[in-house]
C-alpha cells in the first residue's frame, strides 16, 4: 500500500507537480495560501485542508513548492505548521530554492520532532512540471531519498541524490551560477555579433555546434535575436536565486566577481521595469550600456 | 581538372590541414617560415617552394595558416609575399585568426592586384586539424566561397559561409566570446560547489542536462575536477585572440564587461606561469583569489 | 537646565563619545549588553541601568551606538527595550550604521509612542570619538536636530543636518562607498606601480598633490608601502557597512558594478584571515591574483 | 649662457608651456604638424622651423608634446626627425603620455646617436601648461634631469625625478589609474546619492572632509551635480590613456580588475558620441545603465 501524500504550494510550479501525483495514483492531500487554487485539485481528485498542519496530519509524505525562505520556515515551523500536524516518521521534502543554510536549520528542527527532511530543487520550468519532466536535485539521508522514489518519478525525469542535508539547495545554486554565467556569455556574443553587422542567424550556426556551445545559445539566443523576450524563467525570479548564490557565496568566501556583475545588470533592467521578461534579457543590458535599448 | 593548391604556415594546426588536401587528391605547394617542418609534407606528396611568393606562383588557390595579424601580412603583402607571385585570378583563403579590420585591409590591397580573399578561420584544435573534421567559419565573396567548397571540404567538417570580408573572422571572436564566458560560469559554479563541499562528479551529473548544460561544462569541468590541465587551446594562444577580441569590441564601441574582467584573470595565471595549461585553468584564477592554488 | 542623556553601547566608539557627553557637563544614564563596560562610565560619572528601558526611563535624549540593524531593533523595539521605557517626547538619537529602511520602519514605530528618533552615523574611527572629533551625518526633522545640537556638539566635529529620516544612513553609506572606492584605486595604482619597478615613495609624492590625490593615498597607500596592515577601520567591520550598502542599491535599483566587485575583494581576504585588518589591506586581493601574497 | 631650447608640438598645452619658456628668457626654436601653430609663437619670439631635424640643429635641449607614440616616434627617429638634425650631445625631453616600453625604445635609439632623453610626461590640464603651474613626472639618469632643471622650473611647478627611463612614463599611468578609479567611486557614490533622494550639495559637504575625500569628489563631483561636463580632461584623452595603462598591465601581468571595467564603462560613452565630455562624465555611464541618460 502506498504512502499517502500532501502537497503545500499549488503555484505555476506546484499545480502541475501535484496533478502528476494524482496521475501516478497516491492519495493526495493539498493546501495553498491562496485558496482559490485549491478547488481545480480538488475537482481532480485531492483532499482539501485548511493548513499545512492538516495536510500533515493526513499524509505520510509531504511535498512543499513556495517561493522563499520565509514561506517555507512558515509552512513548517510555523503557527499551524507542519511540525504541528504530522507524526514521527512523517518525511517533509521541499522543492522550493531556499538557502542551504536555513535548509539545514528548518530540517535540524523538524528531526528534533520525528519528522525526515529531504531539499529537493527543481529545474525545468512550468513545462517540466506540467509534464512530469523536472530536474530534481536532491539532498539528505540515502534511507529517505530511496523512500521518496516513487514519489519524486511521478514529478521529474533526472532525480539525482547529490549528498547530505542542503546539498540539493546548493547544487541548484551552482546551477543558477552556471545559468547566468552562460547567459552573460551569450549575451556579449550577441552584442558584438550584432555591432560587426554579422547575420546572426548564420552566426549561431556556426558556432553553436563546438566548444561555444551551450543551452542558452541553442534556446535563448535564438529568441534574443527575433525579440522575443517571453520568459521561461523571469529575471524577477532570478534575482531572487542570485541572492541565495551571493548570499551563501558571501557565508563560503568564494568570489564569484562574474555572477556579482550579473546581479547589478539584472538588477537595473529589474529598475527599468523589466522584471517579468525572460532572463536572457540579459542582453538588454548591454544593449542599453551602448545607449540602445 | 582541379585547381592547384598552395599552403602557408605548416604548424601544429597547418601541417594537418596540409595532409588532408593532399589525401584529397589536390596537387600542393607548400612553404613554412621554419624550413624544417617542409620536408615531412614532401614526402608526403607535396612541392616545396622557397617563399610565399614561389607557392603563389604554383597555385590556384593559396591557403595560409600562421600566427598573428603581422605574419599574414608578412606572407600577403610583405616581401617575398604572395602578392609578387599570384597572377590576377588566384584566390587567397586565409585559415588565421586576426583582426577583422586588417583582414580588410590585406584584402584590399590583394584585390587591387586581382587576387581575391576569403577569412576562414578554424576551430576544432589539432585533432579536427589532423582528422579534417574542423569548424570553418568563411568570409567573403559568395563566388570565392563556392570555387574553394572542395577545399573546405578537405579539411573541415561544419563549413559556413557567414557575410562578407571580415565576417568570418568576427564569427571567430564571436566563438571566443562565448568559449571564454562560458568557462567562466564554469569555474565560478565548479568554486561554489568545491566550496559547499559537494561531491563534484555527481554536480556535474545533475546539472549538465539541463539550462546550465553546455560543451565546457561538459568536456572541461571533468578535467578540472580530476586536475588535468592539459590544453585543448593554451591559455597563451586565448590571451592573444581575447587580445583581438578586446580591439575590435574597442572599434566598434562594444562594452564587454565579462570578457574584459576574464582577460585580466587570465593574464594573472600567465603571469604565475601557467600560460601553457589549457584555457580551462582560469577556475585556478578564482582559487588563488582564494588563497588556495 | 539642560536635558538629561541616555548612552545605549559603550563599546570602542561608544565609550568614547559617553565620556565626551560626562565632560560637556550632561547628566548621564548609561548601558550596555556587556555589562563589565559599565563601571568605568559609572566611575566616570555616569548612572547605570540594568536595560535600554531603564536608561530610557531616566532620560530625555538617548543615544544608541551599536553593531548592527538587529542590535538596533533590540535596544529600541525589542523586550525592555527603549519603548517601553521612554516617556512620550524622548528624543533617540541613533548612531550606528545601520540599513536607511530599517531605520525608517524602526522611527516609524517609536513615533506612535510619541517618541522622535535621528539617525546619526559617524565617521572618524576611534580616536574621533575618544577626541570628539568625528563626523556626524543626521536625518530627520530639523526640530530634533536643533534639540539635538548640544548632544552633537560633545561628541562631533562636522556636524550635517542631511536631510529627512533614514538621509543620515543613506550618506553614511554614500560615504562607505567613495571609501572603498577610492582605496580599490590605490591599490591598482599601488599594483601596477609596484610591477613597473618604481620607487614608491617618490611615485605617491610625485601623483599625491593633483587630480589623483585622495585621503586614502595620502594616509593608507604609505601605510601599504611599509608593509603596515593596522586598521583604521577593519575589513570586518568594511564588510558589515558594504552589506548594507548592496542591500539598499538592490533595494534601490543601483547598479554598483566597483563596489559589487571590491565586496567580493574583501571577501577572498577575510576568507583568508585577514579580516581584522585593515580596510587598505585590499590591495593583498591583487597581489595574491598576482600570485605573490 | 642658457642652453638653447626647441619645442616640438604647439597644441593645447605644448603652445602653453611653449610660452612659458620664452617667458623665462630661452631662446626657442618651434616646430608643429599643422604650421598655422608656428606663426603665433613667432610673434611672441621663437624661430620656426621647416622639421624636428631643424629644431634639433638649432637646439641643445628639444622638448617634444605630442599626442601619441607613433607620433613622438615619427618626430624622434623619422623622416626629418630629431636624429637627423640633433648634434651629439643634445637632450631631448618628451612630454607626451606614451607607452614606458616604447620609450625606452626610442631613448636606445637616440642614445647609440649620443642623444640624451627624459621621459617627462605631464598633469595640471591646458591652465596648468598656461600658468606654468604643471606637475612633471621625469624618468631619465640624475645628470640630464639636473641639465634640464631650468626648462622644468620654467613650465611646470611640481617636478619629481622618479628614477630611471621610463619610470616618468610610468608613474603618469598610475596617476591615471588613480584618476579614473577615484572618479568610478565618485561617480557610484553620487549614483547612490540621487537613488537615495539626497540633497546632493549637503551629502558632498558631509562626506568631503574625512576618509571619503579626494580631488575628484571636491572638484569634479560638484561639476556632476550641476550637469556641467566641460572637460579638464577629455574621454577621448582619458581613453588614450587607459590603453597605455591597460597594455603596459598586460605586459607586466598585473590585474586591473577595476580600471579594466571603466575602460569599458567610458567605452560606451565614446561610442553615444561624448568623447569630447570631461572624464567625470562617468558617471553618465551607470546613470545609462540605470536607463536614465
């Protein structure tokens, strides 16, 4: 008999991670901070609940998907949280991106009461979700990760177990570093392609295929050059994310002076309104240092 | 009856290009400024000549692989340069990386005399050299570009036409624009996951994959975890196209934030002596910064 | 008669500046968390409290000089905290420096107790307080500040009414960053001087007295020169300000690319150690580039 | 009986300090590019010249001030340059900001000719070279700058022998490192400033007098402040120069993080067409990027 589930966070994220759980058949229960969003779960099959305690009060297992640390320090700690509805034993596994740190507090608190812990980011965007096809970084103990199996093959594609407590938070970290690493790299190309009055269409052809190579030159850099600013993942969120890096950057003592240069571009284009485009409109940075955008 | 090739500078990229035309079938002439790397391409079926003008005299088309922008001019312009040996009809494609503005220039100047110009500049290191299995990015005329297809065809595999003269050498520094950001998110993710203390292999695994993925983090992050800093491209020959790079963005008035801050970190590494380890050491930039490398 | 104070924080600056007020002939009230650094305030003239409500209860005019925005939010708003001790018509005048938003929330706060509140950081280090020599930059209403005058002119030199609520933290910050700015271009020039082989005492005469002169080149660059890394003002404590100083610019939308790159400057060095000494100390960050620290 | 001077290079400053010798009672002999320079100097008492070879023949003691070095080079050791009219003997001293390694060059040069040089590059702006009031920086042997004392004393009132050839080239481009990185903090100070709401005249006289202070801040900042770009210095200059500093670092592998990324930052404005705007127009740099500008 399987373990029943809970889910905390029916977002662009968590909606379609919660709708693939029901597909694979657990037994669900769910919770959002807005309600509205829970009745669309409800009509598809999930028990509703008041609080994140009640979801834990029905559920072996419970999956959280918010936005920040605080959110998740209030789902679990919090006044009608977590650690107040569910029994010992339980397994909370979190799919926000929060700091490693906080992670490792909010899991030491939860241990102190019975309860497991496993951080486990996500990346892969709302399609990912929606298509059960996420990338899931996990951190924790082996005996948790190997018990929540089934449950992470229902929301994601590659689900690795990448080390203990908080070191799923901090490989979605490094992966943030590399994506906009890659971004401002793509972005200068893009402005200098364009200031040689190269074509940039052949341009991409012919280098995407070598050592230049990456994601964002295969899929954003297509879209930088025919102005669609549409975002897979927005600068706004971005930010958010870069603030974990520069944060636990700043806790580790590693500069990171190409990833604190792209927060301050991000942050002026966050300044002139540009918060919800696509966070390849990084190159809108430039463009507007060069006094043209 | 196919056209009579000449070629220019039999160096570690050349000397493998050279094979390959002969392999093809075409009928070579060949000189080096080092008389010593002449005799292996004769024995191998080629003609030797005593200067670039006496290539020219014997060839169709004349290709030139050397170092810098003073060697081309030296080998098309300068004494004994293939402009007092090309009859008018020839046709120069040169295989070097230099600046675009000089391509022009040296262009110029051979038109006057009837010989026309193509900027082919190569990637793919000394194996796509040795197996004819380079990236060539072509600037020119689109007539040039299609009588010298056969011998594109012999020595590369991804062969793109990409503008007019100068084209092919911006695409060039477009590719090192992105080969050199690109290994900076690299270095700054693979520092940040050193530093939080991650199993580095299993990093790489979860992230590839996905919006950080690319062909540096791919085939140069295993080798800086492994410490092997054998070059693909030594940090010399990058500071010298990055040299290139920063030129032309100071022509054309392009702010290269990244790429400029990169040049500096590289140059530190020359400096302490590691110029000849591959371009991937730059991660060593932000150790030492450290206080550990 | 003229008010009576109240002293919150006797540490390196605080101490200093209390005994300034005893010698101007205030009646003082004093406390700090630390309570071994009240008797000798008391021996001095002082009366103790056993909590900043205590000192609030016996004061008209109370000066806090602390750590951090936290220590701040504790003595005013916290439990025993001046709130619950001051009458209506106190005056807090708050010395630390401290983040303008908070400082804002935190005035806002006291105000619907009927209680008015200066934010006062200072500059000078200690011997400016032991000697009641430092800068004082004040925000907030003209009537407080002209209450205040007396209070200020015990402890400080230059004395700048800046403007409203917050203003005085916000030039404080103004200040932290033509600071390290300023210091980051010592330390290139004392770099590049350095590797050029010149004399480095007669380069600083020679560039001190025009455009390139600064307070940092005239007082910190001799003190590198000599291989002197005492602090005026430690990295620590540059680093704590500088935090402040990226957190109201992201607030703000302010791209601070020098400023961003020079905290992860600092970071490398406290990181390795160096965090108690001087801020002129990072100029060790280009030569430990450089490979030679 | 005073040596005779010539003076090569009429422009803005040399025209000024030009004067000032003949002021000081030197018989001169000019020579400039463009003649329309000649004429009025003939009026206040030099003889003209036909070349730098004909200034040299009439000249012990030849003082150059032009723009760039192929241009010192051209006069120097060129068609018609100094080399070709100079007597054994003679002294020249070059004025002009130029690369160290390139004058070094051209002082071996002139040397094997038994032509003395300093290399005495100057700072004080076109009021300084008028009045007589410029600081100069001499590298050269103590015998040749004690020779030239009189000519220094005569244009210039700061004169600092900084050591050996070169080295007057040298510390100049530390004077302008220091230049352009006390202006970056300058300009991130005033940026944060009016993103702030401060009154910008109250923040610089509370900030001006301690830690914070500089040349810049007190002379330049207020400039800023009342949107008054007239150049002391101009971009275009500022530019020339930053390329001096940035291949010379290049060449002594010193990382100059800070003045590599305001090279870039003036970069931009160069090309939106304010080259011709003082130096402190930096600042209009982040001002752009914060889309305001």
């Amino acid at each position: 008999m399987s373990e029943k589930i809970g889910f905390i966070g029916l977002g662009i994220m968590g909606g379609g991670m919660a709708r693939n759980l029901l597909k694979a058949g657990f037994e669900l229960t769910v919770w959002n901070r807005s309600p509205e969003r829970i009745a669309p779960l409800v009509v598809a099959g999930a028990h509703p609940a008041d609080s994140p305690a009640g979801v834990a009060a029905q559920s072996d297992i419970i999956v959280i998907c918010v936005s920040d640390t605080p959110d998740v320090e209030a789902v679990t700690l919090g006044e009608n949280g977590i650690i107040h509805g569910a029994e010992a034993g339980a397994l909370v596994i979190d799919c926000s991106t929060i700091s490693p740190t906080a992670t490792r507090h909010i899991a030491a608190q939860l241990r102190e009461n019975g309860i497991a812990m496993l951080d486990a980011p996500i990346s892969g965007g709302s399609e990912g979700a929606a298509q059960g096809t996420l990338s899931i970084m996990v951190g924790g103990d082996a005996a948790d990760f190997t018990r929540a199996e089934a449950v992470f093959a229902a929301m994601g594609q590659t689900v690795t177990h990448v080390g203990e407590q908080g070191a799923g938070q901090t490989v979605k970290l490094v992966n943030q570093i590399l994506v906009v690493g890659t971004m401002l790299a793509v972005s200068e190309g893009l402005a200098f392609a364009r200031a040689g009055g190269l074509d940039l269409e052949r341009t991409l052809a012919a280098v995407s295929g070598g050592a230049a190579g990456s994601w964002m030159l295969s899929n954003r850099a297509p879209q930088c050059i025919r102005d669609d600013w549409a975002p897979g993942f927005t600068i706004d969120l971005q930010q958010k994310d870069l603030r974990l890096v520069l944060e636990a950057a700043d806790e580790m003592g590693v500069p990171l002076l190409g990833t604190g240069m792209i927060f301050q571009m991000y942050r002026t284009l966050q300044a002139g309104g540009l918060g919800a485009e696509g966070n390849h409109a990084l190159v809108k940075a430039i463009y507007r240092l060069m006094g043209d955008a």
